[in-house]
C-alpha cells in the first residue's frame, strides 16, 4: 500500500507547477496549492492520532484520496483545486500515520526497527521513481490525463484492499 501511495500518490507534487500553469492559467497558484496540501497533511496527521488504527479504514481512505486526486485533475477553477489539495493533503496524511502506527503496533519489538526501515524505503526511497513517472507520463499524455490515472490506480488498490476479507 504505501508503495502505490509513493509511486502514484504523493508523486503527484512533481506536477503540480505544470498544472497550476496549464489548468489553473497561472503559475502564481502553486504555492497556494502546495500550502492547501500542507495544511491538509496536518490536520490529517493530528487527527488520525486521535482515533484507532484499521488495515480496512486506511485502505479505504487511500481509495478516498485515489478519488480526491482523479477530481483535482480535472477541475480548472483555483479555489476547487486548492480545496481538493486540502483533503488530499489530509487523506495522505491520514493513511501514512495509520499505517506507522499499525506497523509498530502489530510487529514484535526486535523487529521493529527493520521493518520500519523497510517501510521508510518504501514511502521516501519510491517516491523519486514515481516522480520520474509522473514526469515521463505528463510529457507524453498531459498532465491531466496523468494525474487521473494515477488516482484511479490509488484508488482502485485502495477500495480493492479495503473490501479485501479480513485475514
């Protein structure tokens, strides 16, 4: 899950200046929609904190976000956009700190720290991969059809997972 998320997900950032020049109509909105993001992610981090973890719950936020960003791609009208990086920003952040939480709380103690750092390789060590993708695939296609696919792909693992049995 956190793989889909840093190749296909948070990837996305990478393009987010071509699209505030191409679908927005003006570069001058990419920081108010990287700071939508921000504000997102720590109201999700702060909040997920707060309640209990599921496997299910973060699966189905991941599809919840796949979703959110399929919607930002297609919307030309800046506040929407920046709207929709909000609760993008705060489903990503919401799944990550699930799964780090679920990690450390499922796995045994001397080995923890090995399967955390698998888990840091996945999220971060991905995320420049997914990035050249994203890039290779705007370049190729737009940056629309891009971002929808990549969402549709977050969320069709997410909903998959989430209506996965329980093991």
């Amino acid at each position: 899950m956190v793989a889909v998320l840093s190749i296909f997900g948070v990837s996305h950032v990478a393009l987010l200046s071509v699209y505030a020049n191409d679908r927005l109509g003006d570069i001058r909105w990419f920081a108010w929609i990287v700071a939508a993001t921000g504000l997102g992610a720590l109201a999700g981090a702060l909040v997920t904190g707060t309640r209990r973890s599921s496997m299910r719950g973060a699966a189905f936020r991941m599809g919840v976000y796949g979703a959110l960003l399929a919607g930002f791609a297609l919307t030309d009208e800046p506040w929407l956009a920046m709207a929709a990086q909000v609760l993008i920003g705060y489903f990503y952040f919401a799944v990550m700190t699930e799964l780090q939480t679920l990690l450390q709380e499922l796995v045994d103690e001397p080995l923890r720290g090995r399967v955390m750092s698998l888990f840091q390789v996945a999220w971060a060590g991905l995320i420049p991969f997914g990035s050249l993708g994203m890039g290779a695939a705007a370049a190729a296609f737009g940056v629309t059809k891009t971002l929808v696919c990549a969402g549709g792909v977050c969320a069709a693992y997410g909903f998959a997972m989430a209506l996965r049995p329980p093991r």
